[in-house]
C-alpha cells in the first residue's frame, strides 16, 4: 500500500459509507444510556503480555512496554481530540473512534505507581486502558477475565516480545470467549522479528515461529485477527480508522474482510500514508499480508509515548531523588529503535528490526524538551533504552548536553534529575573522537548522566571472535584490554557502569564460560562495575545466530510455566535457548556468577532492573 489520489469512485464510495454509518449509530444512539460516553466511541483496552509466569525467583524482564506506549501514540492523541471536540457536523472518517479517555492530569500521574493491573477504576482516563501482570500466572489470569466483562472491549490490543508469544495467544483466546466480537490485533517486537515482505518479489516472508504461521497450521487457535509489524504508531492508527469506518453500534464481531477493504479507503482519503511495515488480516480462509510503504516518520513527529500514560517504573540503580527504597520514578527514553551494529545475536539490529523510526541527530532540542515534559510529569530520572545512545554519534550527545543544560539553567526542578544510557565498547575508544568523547562524558555528568549500561557480551577471545562486536581486533588480548579501557575511561569520569554477560555464543564451553565469570569478578573487584548481569542466549527469529545455528522453528506458541535454571534469566526458557548449553551448564552459570560477583549481580531481589513501566 502506497500513498496515492483518491479517484471519484473511491471519495463516493467513502462518502456513502460515512452517511450510512453515521445513520446507524444515531438510530441506534439512546441518550438515556449514554449519560457522559460519546455513544460513537467504541470501548478499547490494551494489554502489555508478560514474560514471566511466577512471583518468586525470577529475574524481573518487563517485555517492551516502550514498544506499547509508542504505538499506542498517535491512536489515542486522535481519540482524545475526538473527544474534546465532540461529533463533527458532517460525516467523518472521526465519527466512530477508539475510546481511550482524556489524558490523566497532573495529580493522577504524581499518585499512580506500579503496574496496570486493575483498569476499571480507571478507565476514563488514558492511562487506565492498559492491563500490565507482568506475571501470568491464576492471579493475572482471572483479573485479566474480570477485566474484558467489565470494559467489553471491541478491540483489544496485544503487545508481545517473542517470549511472551504464548501468553499473548492466552490471552487473545480469552478474549474472544469473555468479550464475544471483539477484534484482537497483536504487534510488538514478536510481530517485528516473524513478519517480513519481499518487495522484490511481492511475497510474504513469515517465520515459523510467527502468529500468522501458528494459526494457519492449527498450533493455535483462530483468536487473533490482525498481526501489525513495522512502525507500529501510524500503522495502527491506519488500521483502528478502518475498523471504525466499518465497525457497528451493535456488540457483534467486525469482519476482517470488511476492514482489510476498508484499509485502502482510509490510505485513499489521507493522501499520504506514514511509516512503513506491514498489516496482516487473518480470515476464516486465508492470511492476507498489506505492506504499507509510506514516508518515513522521525520519533519527533510523533506524540511523546508518556503523553497518555503515567511514568510507574522505578529504576535502583538512581536514587538522587530519595523517594522510594525501590528507586527514582524513571522513564524510558529512546532516541532510535535499531541499533546500528551487526551482533550476531542481537534482534534489535537494523538488519533484523528494519525499524527506521528515530529522531534525527538534528533534533537534540526536541529530546531535551521530552526530558523537560517528564520532569514536569513528576518524572525523577530516565534511562535511554536505545541500543547505543544517539547511535554512538559523538557530536549529537555532546549537543544533547547542551540542550539539557539549559534546560537545568531554567528549570531548578531538572537539575536533580538523573539518567543513564547505553554505550558500547568501541564507541567509547574511538581513537580518532578520543578528546571529543572525553568532553562529552564531561558534558554528561555534568548534565545528570550517573549510569551508563555496556553489553560486554563475554571476556573470551575465542567467543568475541565470532561476534561481530569487537570491531578492531588487534592481538588475542585486544577485547579484554579494551573493555577494561572503556569501563577505566567512563568510570574516571564520574559515571558508575553497569554491564550485561551473554553466555551460550558461538565458541563457548565450559573454560570459556568459567574465564568470563572471573575476568567480569576482576572488573568488580577493581570498582569497575556496579553491576552485571549475566543471561542466556536466546534465539530470536532473524538474527544471523539463529539461522547459523539451525534454529528456524521456535516453540514461542506453547504454552509452558518456565522453571529454574532459565527462571533467573531473562527470556531464557528450554526449547529456545542456545545448543551449546545444556542444563548443568546454565545451573553453573546461576550459581558461579552469584557466588563469584556477589551483590553486584542482578537478580530477581535486586532492583537494577526497572520495576513497573
């Protein structure tokens, strides 16, 4: 789908169906039931599916609530203009929309913490049309239940990274049983990874591992309608227009033929289709894959993902603000969605996520005013989730710097404001910037940077080798030498490191594994790092590890509780984590490492791992 003129048929054909629609709600329109809601706005609720399936003894792993709240953006901005200015005099594309509420004002964001688990209450704001467990297991599965009879959804929104695809099926399963006609459309970094197309070709590249493929050869059941993979935001908005531009006052199903129809209207009328991706309609007969091929869309054209939720996560590793033993209230920031490098593990490399959306190095103004609106939020710290941050461009973070220190200069409130951000190895030795990186770790700290997060991946030479992240291997030494140089250099500047360990890559055994476990002890000892956290390999669909090891069909779809060893890591469950690792090697790994770093370890008691979202 590209953006195109609409023709005289088309704008008639749209026109029809806008009078035709706007008669049937009005007939069907009872003042006396609706005295506050809009009766054109349809209920809506969104959930963040979890990872983890216990409350005890796991490693906290959120998913991507980022990845949710960004695509949920431009929807509700448009749901809740709607709103405020009520019906439009004349039938419009807006008649019908999505009921998202008003945005929580300033007292509802100071007061709300924790994960969303209980929206009744809430749902006429935003904010309170998010369902987040965080954990599946009776508990969240009944106040899931309790949930979809109150608030009768007619679409419900489902966002999954691939280790909560199971979860994500449960739930859309429960969904069509508890709220009869609801439309279930699933997105998130699962969506992404499983769901390709082939222009060259005009074919459709579906992973095995894929929702699509899981309903289509009967794994699972039929109870999900629409998979959205790409620039989430403009595409579900693109996609919520058209079912509302077919959807009924009455409780029944929407038909997914009449929305994928519909779809090429909506592009029609708009003229210009932003973002790019792709939307996958699931009949009763067949997947019907619309790649959507618009223009290109920065982050700063886009509504702040905060701007309709409340900031709940709390971050240990930042405590200025004093204002709870769980950490300061942190937000996540992102300033790109793929990373730039080419690890061969790593699914969020632009070679896997082809997710183009950023913000433009230009644009560090724009960023300092997000953190300037947080702050406002009652917001006490942030930690930029990007891959590397501001893709490892040297001149754009020292002008971020800048921008923040005038905002500090202005804002008293901003200036106990901390944050983190994560950087790599070789970004920060870059030999030709060294004097620009040494000012701008300056400028960093100076601005409120305390914490700066770096994937050491392993300290073995004969693991790195295959990785493609130690990009100037010189002699068998370099990688240890140079991590021990990079943590040297940011720590001599007044920032504490934190670091992530990734056992299970091409070249690991037991002597490497053991090596890395020591050499990350000797990084402790000497007051390198304030914490590391050690995980498994886990396959993800598309990264360059999972097609050289052979792994091209991936249980995410069964529906299995996790158990120790993979419980106290991230991810990792049996059918997905790395071949060369067995279980006594993954109980060695859990074990090792807590004895050998201590506390400086994370795990599930810890709280350097955001708490809420």
């Amino acid at each position: 789908m590209e953006p195109r003129c609409p023709d005289s048929t088309a704008q008639q054909e749209l026109a029809d169906r806008l009078s035709r629609r706007r008669e049937l709600f009005e007939r069907a329109a009872d003042p006396t039931s609706h005295p506050v809601r809009d009766p054109y706005l349809f209920p809506i609720m969104a959930a963040l599916v979890p990872v983890a399936t216990s409350r005890g003894g796991e490693v906290a792993y959120p998913g991507d609530p980022m990845c949710l709240y960004s695509a949920l953006s431009l929807t509700v901005e448009r749901s809740v203009a709607r709103l405020e200015r009520g019906l439009p005099e004349q039938p419009s594309l807006d008649d019908v929309a999505a009921d998202w509420g008003r945005y929580p004002d300033d007292a509802y964001r100071l007061a709300e913490d924790g994960p969303r688990s209980v929206l009744v209450a809430d749902s006429r704001t935003t904010d309170g049309h998010v369902f987040d467990p965080r954990i599946w297991d009776d508990v969240a599965r009944t106040a899931f239940i309790t949930e979809l009879r109150a608030l009768r959804p007619k679409v419900l929104l489902l966002s999954s990274v691939s280790a909560g695809h199971r979860y994500a099926l449960e739930m859309a399963e429960l969904a069509k049983e508890q709220a009869p006609g609801c439309l279930v459309i699933v997105g998130g970094r699962h969506a992404d990874e499983t769901v390709r197309y082939q222009g060259t070709t005009g074919t459709a590249d579906l992973s095995w591992s894929s929702t699509v493929e899981v309903i289509r050869d009967g794994r699972a059941r039929p109870v999900v309608d629409f998979v959205v993979a790409g620039d989430g935001s403009p595409l579900l908005d693109l996609l919520l227009r058209a079912a509302a531009l077919v959807m009924t006052p009455e409780p029944g199903p929407t038909s997914v033929e009449e929305v994928l129809d519909a779809l090429a209207l909506v592009a029609a009328h708009d003229g210009t289709i932003k973002g790019a991706g792709n939307i996958v309609g699931l009949t009763a007969d067949e997947a019907v894959l619309v790649p959507v091929r618009g223009e290109r869309i920065d982050a700063s054209q886009l509504p702040s993902p905060y701007q309709a939720f409340s900031v709940r996560a709390r971050f240990g590793i930042f405590t200025r603000a004093g204002s709870s033993p769980l950490g300061s209230r942190t937000a996540h920031v992102m300033t790109l969605d793929a990373c730039p490098f080419k690890c061969t593990f790593c699914s969020e490399s632009i070679q896997v996520s082809k997710r183009p959306t950023r913000f433009a190095v230009s644009e560090t103004e724009h960023v300092a005013q997000r953190i300037e609106q947080l702050v406002g939020w009652g917001t006490e710290a942030a930690f930029f989730d990007d891959p590397v941050f501001w893709g490892g461009n040297w001149k754009a973070i020292t002008d971020f710097c800048h921008d923040l220190a005038r905002l500090r200069a202005r804002n008293p409130r901003s200036r106990s404001f901390e944050w983190g951000a994560q950087l790599t190895v070789d970004v920060v030795l870059n030999r030709a910037k060294a004097q620009e990186v040494h000012e701008a770790l300056d400028l960093m700290r100076e601005n409120g940077c305390t914490y700066v997060y770096i994937g050491i991946e392993s300290m073995a030479q004969q693991v790195m080798r295959n990785v493609g992240k130690n990009l100037l291997r010189r002699n068998p030494e370099a990688w240890v030498s140079k991590v021990r140089e990079a943590l040297s250099t940011i720590r001599d500047h007044g920032i504490r490191v934190g670091s992530s360990v990734l056992f299970g890559l091409d070249g690991e055994d037991r002597d490497s594994i053991e090596e890395t476990i020591e050499e990350i002890g000797r990084l402790i000892d000497d007051g390198l790092l304030v914490m590391a956290s050690p995980n498994i390999l886990t396959y993800h669909p598309g990264t360059a590890i999972t097609a050289a090891h052979g792994q091209d069909r991936l249980d995410y779809h069964s529906r299995k509780d996790n158990r120790p060893p993979y419980t106290y890591f991230e991810e990792a469950y049996p059918e997905v984590v790395s071949r060369l690792l067995d279980e006594d090697d993954i109980w060695f790994i859990h074990e090792a490492s807590a004895k050998r770093w201590g506390s400086t370890r994370n795990s599930a008691a810890e709280s350097a791992t955001p708490v809420g979202a």
